[in-house]
C-alpha cells in the first residue's frame, strides 16, 4: 500500500495537498490541468522532490527521507531517459549495474530477455537515436522489467506519439505491470487515455491530489473542476 500521510509539496505559487492510499496492482490516472502539480505528485513519490510537511509509506516503510535510487520506485518520462551515446544494452544495464559498469553474461541474458519480452528482440546494439518514438518507449519499458521495482510511475511517456502507438504502448505497460504486480501511477492530459488503461483516477485540481475514484464512478459523474478543466462532458470508459 503506497500512503500519503498530510502531504504537503511546494510548488510554484502554492503548495499540492495529498492525503490517501493506493493499493498495490491498481492503474491509477492522475489528471488535471497544465500546472495543477501532476508530475509534482510523482516527483515527490519518486523522491525527487521534497515534502514541506507529512510522510509517504509504502508497506509500512516511511519512503520520505529516502533518496530516488533507495526508493521502490521505477519513473518512465517524456522523452524515456536514455543516454543517447549508448547502445540499448548499456542502457538497461545501468538497471542492473548503476555504477556503468559492464553486465556479465548473466546480466547480458537478462537485458536480451527484457528486450525480447517489449518486442526489440536482437536491437541491443542500437542507439536510441537510431529509434523511432515508439521503439524508444519500448525500451524504456524493459528497463522497467529490468528494475522490477513495485511502483511504476509515468509522467506522460507518450504524449508524442499518434492515438493507435499510444493505445498500444498502454497496453504493453499494462502487461508489465501485471507482470510486475505493480501499483502504476500514469500523468496524462488525455480522459480518453484513463478510460482506456485506469482502474481509478486521481484528480489534481485546487492546490490537492484529491483521494482515488473508480474509473467508471468518475468518468461517469465529473467533478465540476474536472468538468471546467475538460470544457466539455467527459467521455465514457472504454
């Protein structure tokens, strides 16, 4: 269980209030407006932003002193942070050796393996430069598998890319996860992609990430900041 104790995070012109839990396994959208603090949200889980006030727990264990690689956390950015001077290889083996240096042969089956599983099979020695946008968030997803950690946290990793690569790498990222048995927490702009990929939402409007909804409940009956937010009915699950 991944709680939020009397959360209070500094932000640009105020401060984003959170006060709830999130069960392990659940699909969690967090949506709102452009500066509402969604990736606030998720930098402060990820611990690289910290508290002004209260506590975040996972199992039991106070996470909010703890620095990002100490934390059970694995984060997916836009732009997929991948070193673009190395190979693929090297860049999921920094999830298995952060100190750069080079896997052994076990490791080195393991990052195949990983590839393998995200559909880039034999693309090891490539750079992500050489990638398309789609294939870069492929391998951003192995290095997840690879880190195997239990909270999965995206902030927007596909926002570029076109409504059916989209829909796909959702789906590849619910397979993971469900692999994983991990909590996700997913920063998106799009309703339509909650409705898709979300078992509940987090709504981040007010200076507060207000406690989860059930995808349905929600999208079925907005709040009225969601429904300013959108400017128009929010559409149904999908």
């Amino acid at each position: 269980m991944l709680t939020l104790e009397g959360v209070r995070i500094a932000m640009e012109g105020g401060a984003l209030a959170a006060d709830f839990s999130l069960s392990p396994g659940r699909r969690v959208a967090v949506l709102g407006a452009s500066g509402a603090g969604k990736s606030t949200l998720l930098d402060a889980v990820a611990g690289f932003r910290a508290l002004e006030a209260g506590r975040i727990r996972w199992d039991g264990q106070d996470l909010t002193g703890l620095p990002p690689d100490r934390r059970p956390v694995s984060i997916l950015f836009q732009d997929g942070n991948l070193f673009p001077h190395l190979d693929l290889a090297r860049n999921l083996g920094l999830a298995l050796r952060p100190d750069g240096r080079r896997p052994d042969r076990a490791q080195a089956e393991r990052i195949e393996g990983a590839l393998a599983r995200v559909g880039l099979q034999g693309l090891g020695a490539r750079k992500p430069g050489t990638l398309s946008g789609g294939q870069q968030g492929r391998a951003a997803l192995a290095r997840v598998l690879l880190q195997a950690r239990p909270i999965l946290a995206l902030d927007e990793p596909f926002a570029a890319l076109g409504p059916a690569l989209k829909a796909e790498m959702l789906e590849l990222v619910r397979e993971v996860a469900e692999g994983l048995g991990a909590l996700v927490l997913m920063v998106t702009h799009d309703p339509g992609d909650a409705g898709l990929f979300a078992d509940d939402i987090v709504l981040v409007a007010d200076g507060a990430a207000h406690a989860p909804v059930p995808t349905g409940a929600f999208l079925a009956d907005p709040p009225a900041a969601f429904r300013s937010y959108v400017g128009s009915p929010a559409p149904e699950r999908g």
